[in-house]
C-alpha cells in the first residue's frame, strides 16, 4: 500500500518536523491547527529548516523549499482529513485534548483510515477506546528532530492489528525509517526510563549537587550520550516533560514519577526550552 496523503494533526515542534519529512519523501500532507498564526508559523519553520538542511547537506542535491511547501496543505478544517489515508496526531500531552481530537476524527475519516499518536506516554488503548476503529489505532513515538532520526518506537495497542502494523512500517518505509515494535504501556520503553533520568537530573540541579553544565557533560563524556539530560530536556520542551511526567506519576501511581518543583517552576515561568528562547540553557 502506497500512501499517499497524510494528515498530521498539530503544527508544534513534532508535527512540523513530521510534516516536513513526509513532504520530502513525495507525500501530499494536511497539517492541522487551531489558528493561521500557529500555521503560518509553521510554515516559517519547515522553509527554515529545509533551507538549513541544504546548508548542511551542501554535497546532496537540495529540493527548493517552495517545492516542499506546495505539498503540505495548511488548514484549520478538520473536514479535510476526510482525504486522508493515514493520520498523525501530536497534540499536546492532555488526555483531554486528544480524547476530544479522536472522537471528531473518527466520524470524519474514511473507515480504513489508520490513526497513529505521535505521544510520550499517553496510552495508545486507552486512545483507541474513544473511536470505533481500535484495531487501526497504533502509535509512532517519532524523535526530535524527526527528519534526522532514522529510527521510532511503534506501539502496539491492546487491539492493534497485525495489518494496521504493517500499513504503519510501510509509511515509515516511505519516510526513510525503521522502527521497533514495543507493546502499550505508559511512557512506553523510551520515555519511560528518559523521563525519569531527566526528572531526576534536574531534581541534582534543585539540590546544588552539580551545574547544568557539569550534569550534562558527566553524561557526554563518562558514558558517551550525544546530548546530557538537561540539553535533551531543552530540545523537547520543559512543558512536554512536565506533562509527560505527570502522566508516568498518575499512570503507575509510584512517587519515584513525581515531578520536580524546579520543573514546575520553570514551566510556570515560560521557560520552555528552545522553542521559548530559554530553559536550561539561553538560545539565540
């Protein structure tokens, strides 16, 4: 199955790097928000990064920006997703948020669309319960930035089929991704443990153990991670931790999931990360 049209719902910073991919791998995109300043942003921020990856790609045959973009529809219609053969939700990490963007989906997709949750730990059964289709419900935890990372964790829900897998692997393949298959559990493999590691790095900070820089290059340079706990926290957003643990807290019920007062602290103050300008560290 060769898919050719895919909606994407959320234009944040996953969304738009899952936008972007699938618009450079020939697919015509449905991105999804709730305002044109969101969108329009969005637009900004793929025309940016394409231009930088033909910066940084200057051996490879770069495709013109306008090109990429002519493939991605931007739109605040939901009615369109009526088009589409595959569906990529990255809404906030708000149980109430998704539970309310399925059940609309459902009644507007074709039967046979598949719905995938691009989430961090929100469980993919528990989304799967709110529509009619819960055999077509699957989710693809994509890495940050999607364009660049090769590998996803696929999760399977309680009722996930064998063939939803497949069309799933099958898009993926399209993208230029491999993937593993975990089954359904809050925070899945990944987040699960990263979550935790960077809760608990940033509870160091709270307590003076140790500088965000010196935590971050324990990391790098005793065990050889590519980015520290803190870095990584900054590239995901301070408020998609936040959320995401709050999830493992309320999901398992175990106080090692509490998240750091510093945390909140941060999130409250607008301290975001990257995408805000500041977290951890400063970004121009």
């Amino acid at each position: 199955m060769n898919i050719q049209v895919v909606g994407v719902i959320g234009a944040g910073v996953m969304g738009i790097g899952v936008s972007q991919n699938l618009a450079q791998t020939g697919h015509h995109v449905l991105l999804l928000d709730i305002s044109e300043e969101i969108l329009e942003r969005a637009k900004q921020e793929i025309r940016n990064s394409v231009r930088f990856q033909g910066f940084f790609n200057k051996n490879e045959k770069s495709e013109n920006p306008d090109d990429i973009l002519n493939r991605i529809k931007f739109s605040t219609n939901y009615q369109l997703l009526e088009d589409a053969e595959f569906i990529i939700e990255n809404a906030t990490e708000k149980w109430e948020i998704k539970k309310d963007i399925y059940s609309k989906i459902d009644a507007i997709c074709q039967p046979n669309t598949v719905f995938a949750a691009n989430t961090s730990a929100i469980s993919i059964t528990r989304i799967a319960s709110v529509t009619k289709r819960a055999s077509q419900v699957i989710g693809i935890h994509f890495m940050n930035p999607v364009p660049m990372k090769p590998m996803v964790e696929m999760i399977r829900g309680y009722h996930t089929s064998d063939p939803t897998i497949e069309i799933a692997k099958n898009l993926l393949a399209q993208m230029g991704k491999e993937c593993i298959v975990v089954n359904d559990s809050p925070g899945f493999v990944s987040n699960r443990v990263l979550m935790l590691t960077i809760n608990e790095a940033i509870f160091v900070i709270q307590d003076q153990v140790a500088s965000v820089e010196e935590v971050d290059r324990i990391f790098k340079t005793c065990f050889g991670h590519k980015m520290g706990p803190l870095e990584t926290a900054d590239l995901i957003g301070l408020d998609t931790i936040l959320s995401s643990i709050e999830v493992l807290y309320d999901s398992f019920n175990d106080s090692k999931y509490r998240p750091s007062p510093l945390l909140k602290k941060m999130v409250d103050a607008g301290l975001h990360g990257r995408k805000s300008g500041r977290g951890f560290y400063i970004y121009q």
